[in-house]
C-alpha cells in the first residue's frame, strides 16, 4: 500500500445515545475490573504474604509490579490504538488480565505472584488508555461530557467496593484470599463478549503502519528506572544513596536515549511534535500536578482513619465514600452542562481552584477531627476533582488530529500515573519521617523510653498498645497526614496556574471515528 486509503463505505454515521451507552456497556465493565484489581487486594495482602511465607520486601514488590507495569506500558497501549483495531486491542487487554489474575489466585509462591501482578498491570494499562481512546472514537467532544458521570459511577463503586470485597474474601474461610483475584475474572470475561457483541468501529487504513520497538523498550526501561527509585527509595534505601545515583543515572540515559530515537522514527510511541500543542502540554503538565496532589495525599486517607482515628478496615472503606460522592456529582453535572453549552475551561478552573481549596481544608485535620467536618473537606476535594480530571482530558481530546487521539489520551493518563507514584513515594517517606519525629517527641514527654515504638517504620498495631502510647501515635499520625496535604496543596496550585493558561476552544460535535475518516479522505485527495 502506497498511500493511505480511504475505506471504500460511505463515512460513518453518528451514533445514537442508544448505541453508545450499549457500546460503554463493555468499557465500564473493563474498567471496572481494572479498578477492583487495585482495590480489592488493599485489605488481603497481609494475609497473602503471611500465607505465603515472604517478606515485606515482597509485600512492597506485589504492590508495586502492577504499579510499574501499568504505567510504564500505557503510552506504548496508546500508540497501538492509533495504528490498530482499537476493539482487539481491548479485548487482549482484558485477556491478559484473565491471565495475570488466574496465575495471581493459583501462586503457591511470591515470586509467582509477583510475575502474574506484571501481568495484570500489562493488562490494566491498556484498560486505562483505551477505554478513553474507545469513547473519543465513538462519542463526539460536544457529546462527551454527558458520558462521564457513568464512568464517574463505575469509579466509585469500584474503589469502595473494592476493599469491603476484599476483607470479606479473607475473612470467609470457604473462599480465602485467592478469590481476591478470581473475582475479577468473569467481568472480564463478560467484558470480552460485550465489547465483542456492542463495540463497532470501522478500520481505517494506516499507511506503513509499524511500531518503535526500540523506543518503545527505552521508554519502558526508563520510566521502570525511574518508578523504581521513587517507589524504594526511603524505605529500602536512603534517598541519597548510590542506589539513588544509579537507578535516576539510568533512567534518565534511557529517556534522553528514547527522546532521540523517537525524534527519528517515522511511527514514535510518544509523538513529540503532539508536545507543540500548546494544550497537549498544558493538560499533561496539570495531569502530572494533579496525580501528585490527589493521589499522593488521599492513598495515606485509610490509613489514618484506622490508625488516628481508630477505626476498622471495612469501616475506612466507606469513610472515603464523601470524596468518591462528591466527584460522581461533580463529574456527572459538570460533564452534562458543558454538553448543553459547549463551555468547559470555566470549570476546569473552578475544579482545580475547588481542589486547591479542599487539599488546605484537609492540611487542618489531626487525631480529634469530627467525621463531620472530615466528610466536608473530603467532598470539597472529590468535586474538584470531578470538575478537573476527565475534563483535561476531554480539552486535549478536542484538540488534536483523530489520527493521534490515543497518543494524546494515554500521554495524559501516563503522566497523571506517574505524577500518583511519585507523590505516593514521595509523601510516604515524609509521612514516616514525621511520624517518627513526633513519636519519639510525645514518647520523650511522656517519660516513656522511645525505643518502645518511636523509632518503628512499620504501621503499629494499635490494639496491643497502652492507652499512653496508643494517644501518641494517634496524634503522630493526625499530625504527618496533615502535612501530606499541606504539602500536596501548592502542587494543585500550580494545577490551577497551569489550567488558567489553557486556551478554550469550541467542542467538535464529530466522533474520532468520523474525523479519521474526514481525515483519511483528505490524504486521499492530496495523494491522487
């Protein structure tokens, strides 16, 4: 093929509301399965790891692989959906999920585990990237919005139901931690066959269409070095440490050596002329600032209600159902009025402005803080991300070819994932350090020799503490959550910076589908 073809049927037509949500049918039931493979293991790994005679260095390593893989592989998922069957590529995804989870539920040993959450987050990766790529494709920016609040559902019910399914697999003896895997495994099944039956999009020709393997390795290789150290580093090393100078030197020789080889190729996983966009830019660097802000200060929530406030995992479960609350409302309503005025950055702004806000409300919490006034700041927060989130996405979506809708989408997914990685690590080392400090302070004040608990990195259990000491370490951790979130806080000012210098431009009221095949019938023209 010399020349890129336009297909020989007449352009596709516009789908109705009925064909789209038929079509969402099996993307929310992929994502949903993405999201339960991050949560509901957060209660069972305990367990798991104590079944299974490892360490807590593997306890990291379970968390982590999946971690890694997912991020790491979303960029290359992207591009892969600019150049193939979008559909097919879904269903591999989930297919290999149904075998990451298999070999997770049938491990007898960590190492096996550990390979098959690999796999899994192979697997979650290409959910992430091209469920969003999938809706682009199908449902027209103008259009788009009013679809989020169902995406915004299946988020909500998947993160709070995640950890409350979990701790009840463990606790059931008849079932056991392994079905914390097995579990996902039908909805991805039901997703492949719903995809299969609902999901209709025509392929068009790509000229050449080959991939970068070595870019795609280099960037992969990078971002594992990279993601490595910000994840070990403090806990399994110093951050100043040769460790340190050895992981960041590679990964950052492996990126500047993918940056090259990238500039160079005729098909690159990451296209870096789509980084003249001004807002493909804007949108990545407020994506990177929001994953770090929102994710880095939230991971630490369940934990400090459990350890401050002193309650049980399930009940931590549904304490965060404020915030989740607060962005399905937000989502949904905001996603609906932009689709009726076509009018969006006013809200990116206010939800990066409102996100701000509820980041500092949460700065002011500690050990005595009520439910009540915790539920507020918390909902504050959900609907600032709400109002932000999917919307950054949907501004880049509009804005750039159809033909590079995927490297758009999964470049911001990727670096709002790294962004949750690095403020996660990042944060969490803080979180101990502070946590000792105070600790060893309160210990010190009370007369009780330090060495009893103030110099532990490991979460105490509090049920085995003295009141004396249990009061200590509640307010510790009250305290160093605080700081979390004050810290988090100047990174979503930044986001709000960013966003305020995004130019609004009028919402396309064609899908991704119709544009590539405007666009395929262009190059038709010019070539003949």
């Amino acid at each position: 093929m010399t020349a890129t073809q336009a297909p020989d049927a007449a352009p596709p037509a516009a789908m109705t509301n009925r064909q789209i949500l038929q079509a969402m049918s099996g993307l929310m039931a992929g994502m949903f399965v993405a999201i339960l493979a991050g949560t509901v293991v957060a209660n069972a790994l305990p367990t798991i790891i104590a079944d299974l005679g490892a360490s807590q260095s593997s306890y990291t390593w379970v968390v982590t692989a999946e971690l890694l893989a997912m991020t790491a592989t979303v960029p290359l998922w992207g591009k892969l959906s600019d150049l193939f069957d979008k559909k097919l590529l879904l269903q591999l995804s989930l297919g290999m999920f149904v075998v990451g989870s298999l070999l997770a539920g049938f491990s007898h040993g960590v190492e096996l585990l550990i390979f098959s959450r690999v796999v899994q987050g192979i697997g979650a990766g290409g959910l992430t990237a091209l469920a969003q790529v999938v809706m682009a494709a199908i449902i027209p920016p103008r259009r788009l919005g009013k679809y989020a609040g169902i995406f915004g559902a299946v988020f909500a019910v998947g993160t709070v139901a995640g950890p409350l399914v979990g701790g009840v697999l463990v606790d059931t003896s008849w079932l056991g931690w392994r079905w914390c895997f097995f579990i996902g495994v039908p909805f991805a099944l039901l997703a492949i066959a719903l995809l299969q039956r609902t999901l209709r999009l025509p392929v068009v020709a790509r000229r050449e269409a080959k991939i970068d393997f070595l870019g795609a390795f280099l960037i992969v290789a990078g971002v594992c070095a990279l993601l490595v150290w910000v994840t070990l580093a403090g806990n399994e090393f110093d951050w100043a440490s040769w460790q340190t100078a050895a992981l960041t030197g590679a990964g950052v020789l492996l990126l500047v050596a993918a940056v090259f080889v990238e500039a160079r190729t005729a098909e690159p996983v990451i296209p870096l002329n789509i980084f003249r966009n001004r807002t493909v830019t804007l949108t990545t660097v407020a994506s990177l600032l929001v994953g770090v802000a929102m994710f880095g200060g939230t991971v630490f929530l369940s934990q400090y209600f459990q350890v401050s406030l002193g309650k049980s995992p399930t009940v931590a479960g549904l304490m965060s159902l404020p915030m989740i609350l607060g962005l399905l409302v937000s989502s949904t309503v905001a996603g609906q009025v932009i689709s009726k005025t076509g009018v969006w950055k006013r809200y990116l702004v206010a939800g990066a402005v409102i996100m701000t806000v509820g980041l500092g409300l949460l700065a002011t919490i500690d050990a005595d803080t009520s439910f009540t006034l915790l539920s507020a700041y918390m909902a504050v927060l959900g609907v600032g991300v709400g109002m932000l989130m999917q919307n950054l996405v949907l501004a880049a979506q509009n804005d750039v070819p159809a033909s590079e809708l995927g490297a758009a989408t999964s470049v911001l997914s990727f670096f709002r994932s790294m962004g949750g990685t690095i403020g996660t690590s990042v944060l969490g080392a803080i979180l101990a350090n502070r946590v000792a400090s105070e600790m060893t302070k309160g210990l010190d004040a009370a007369g009780i020799p330090s060495g009893d608990g103030g110099g532990e990195s490991s979460v105490p259990d509090m049920s085995t503490l003295p009141e004396p000491v249990r009061q200590i370490v509640e307010h510790a951790y009250g305290v160093a959550t605080a700081d979390l979130f004050l810290i988090a806080t100047p990174c979503a000012l930044l986001a709000l910076i960013t966003v305020v210098f995004i130019k609004e431009k009028p919402l396309k009221t064609t899908s991704g589908m119709e544009r590539l095949a405007e666009e395929a019938g262009d190059k038709t023209v010019v070539g003949s």
